[in-house]
C-alpha cells in the first residue's frame, strides 16, 4: 500500500510555497499528494477532513493558531496515530507549543523568515531555486520588497487568490522548479491596471477613529478584485497618515495592517491572530448587512465598529520598537 501525505496550508502564496518546497524536500509523488487550503478559523474542519482520506503524514503550513484554535486541534489530533509535521512563522503562545508537541506534533516555528523560509531551512533545501523561492516570497509576505520579483510575483498571488481553484496548479507549479512563466506577463499588466482604478473608490467610505494615541482609519473593501488588502492598508495608512488600517470584508472578518502597532494584539482580543503588522480576526456581520454592503459600504461599521472600539480599548495600541 502506498503512503499518501495530505498537506493543508494557508491560501495564499507564502501557503502555497511552504507547500511546493515540502514537495520537493520529500520527493512526493503529486498523484499520492493531497492538496488542501485553509485558514485558521477552519483548520479543525480541514484536519477532520484530512484525516478521513487515511493518510500517513499531514503537513501544516503556514497557519497560526489562536487561544480559542487550541483545544480543539489538540482533540482532534489526539485521537489519530498519523504524523503531524507543522512549519510556522507566526508567534506561538508556549502553552500551544507544549500542548502540541505533548500529542507528539513535530513543531518547527521561526518568526525570523516566512513559512516558504521555515520550510526550506529545516529541510535543508539550499539550491538555487529554493533559494530564489524563499527570497521573493519572504520579500512579499514579511512586507520586505528587497527582492526584484517580489512585486511581479505578489500580483500572480492575487491573481490566484481571485481563482481558488488554481492554488494546486501554482503549487505544482512551483515543485516543479519554476518561478516564472511567460503568460505571467500580462497577467501582472492587467492586475496592476485594476489597481490604479480601484483605489479611489475607497476614499467615499473611509472612516477615522482616535482611540488610545492610536489613529485608526477603517475602510470596506466592497468590491472583488485588487487591490488586495495589503496594498490598500499601506495606501490608507499613507493617506491618512493613521497608526493601524483595518480593512473590513462583506463575507466577514476584518484585516488588520500597521508599520508600528502591535495589531496582533487586538486581532487575538478578537477571536484572531497573525504578526504584529499584519494581524486579522473572523467578525461576521449578519447576511442582511454582507448584502446591503454591496451598495451601502459603510453599514458594516456599525457593529464591527462597536467590536474593534471594545478591542483596542481592553489592549490598548502598543508600539513596535
């Protein structure tokens, strides 16, 4: 009987390449290799899933948790012989770090580079593709821009995370040694056409809040397409000259962007988690309020509003050094 591995990573590119470089580390076969993407808040739906194809090994990436995550991961895995390999960058409390290891999970967490670096350093892949990988994604997802492709390769990022359904193609992509393809180009020039247009349509729907010496400028992102949250926070947090962006969605939840705010913090008093600068948390507004968004954006602010106020007030807004 062959073994057959079931990755489960985050959906965007960092998750994806986490995903290429274990591949390639393991020499996995792609039709023995089972894909699946993810976020936090669904992980224990993803693990129950995972474990009904019986596999042999499941490889976490890229996915932090969160003290209301813990518990039940920690049930659901107990439960299972199967081996549990996770590679993270995200903080980890040292209670989650003992209750999994506890269970026999292989953790390997390093903050100090993104989970493509996480993966590539503790399987010790140092050729040149790899390398080049790592380099372009970390310079993407730790919002560092010091690699020439970092901002080509984001918007094929985007591009993907508008059609799900190619982050298995990407994947593939990538384990098979490629970094680029031809056919990108006009992928890049479109998206960054989209962008240009897209961003005054925000500034009728900004709203300013100052709580604890903390400028906050909040925003809908009512519309599909670029650009991605990121891009509009760093442009929101320019043009209004604000300590933390957040970016509300209409499906639910909220982003969480700053260059000098602790904004895991308040993401974590929200029932979310993920870096310092750049944090989120599942805040769903009722299906009454996601529809009407569509063409009153600002209604969403009401109770999330009341929410983030109620956060940064318990937390306060601490300052990076």
């Amino acid at each position: 009987m062959t073994s057959k591995t079931v990755i489960i990573t985050h959906d965007d590119l960092d998750g994806v390449g986490a995903a290429a470089l274990y591949i390639r580390a393991k020499g996995l076969s792609i039709a023995e290799t089972i894909i699946g993407f993810t976020k936090p808040h669904i992980l224990v739906d993803s693990l129950r899933k995972a474990l009904k194809e019986k596999p042999s090994r499941i490889m976490i990436a890229d996915i932090g948790l969160n003290p209301g995550l813990v518990n039940e991961v920690v049930e659901v895995l107990s439960k299972s012989n199967v081996e549990v390999e996770w590679y993270d960058h995200h903080v980890w409390d040292s209670g989650w770090v003992k209750a999994l290891t506890s269970i026999g999970v292989k953790l390997y967490i390093d903050t100090t580079t993104c989970a493509t670096g996480v993966v590539a350093k503790y399987l010790n892949l140092d050729d040149e593709f790899s390398l080049k990988l790592v380099k372009t994604i970390c310079a993407i997802d730790l919002w560092r821009w010091d690699y020439p492709l970092a901002p080509f390769l984001y918007r094929i990022g985007m591009w993907v995370d508008e059609k799900k359904e190619l982050l298995t193609r990407l994947t593939v992509f990538f384990a098979s040694g490629r970094l680029w393809d031809d056919s990108f180009n006009r992928i890049v020039e479109d998206f960054v056409n989209k962008e240009l247009r897209n961003y005054s349509r925000v500034d009728r729907i900004v709203e300013l809040l100052e709580l604890d010496n903390c400028r906050i400028v909040l925003a809908v992102k009512y519309w599909d397409g670029p650009p991605h949250r990121s891009l509009l926070a760093q442009y929101l947090l320019s043009r209004y000259e604000a300590d933390i962006a957040v970016i509300l969605r209409p499906w639910g939840g909220i982003s969480l962007r700053s260059r000098r705010v602790d904004v895991r913090r308040i993401a974590l008093e929200l029932g979310g988690g993920g870096h310092p600068k750049a944090s989120g948390a599942p805040l769903p507004a009722s299906w009454l309020r996601r529809l009407l968004s569509r063409i009153y954006p600002k209604i969403l602010y009401g109770p999330i509003k009341k929410k983030l106020v109620e956060a940064v007030k318990s937390v306060g807004c601490t300052y990076i050094d």
